[in-house]
C-alpha cells in the first residue's frame, strides 16, 4: 500500500465530517444546511478581502 499525501488525508476528514452531519438529513435539510455553509464562507471571504 502507499501513504495517502496530506491533501488528501484532509479532504477524505472532510468528506467524513460532513457525511456524519448530514447522514440523517432529509434532502430538504441537506440542501438547507450547504446553502447556510456556503453563505457563511461567502461572509468569512469577504471580510478577509476587506481586512487586506
């Protein structure tokens, strides 16, 4: 077997995190839940732009 890179051990945590907060979630709920995440990382950006 060969070592998986860094990258990819974080994305498979990731992938593993979002799969355990989501695996009783009705398709409704998913949807409802991506679009809070997306928003959230939306406001994060831009005030990091603005900070710089």
């Amino acid at each position: 077997m060969f070592e998986e890179s860094k990258m990819m051990k974080e994305l498979h945590e990731i992938r593993e995190k979002i799969y355990e907060e989501t695996k009783h979630m009705s398709s409704k709920e998913m949807a409802q839940y991506f679009n809070e995440k997306a928003k959230k990382a939306k406001r994060d950006l831009k005030l990091k732009n603005n900070v710089l």
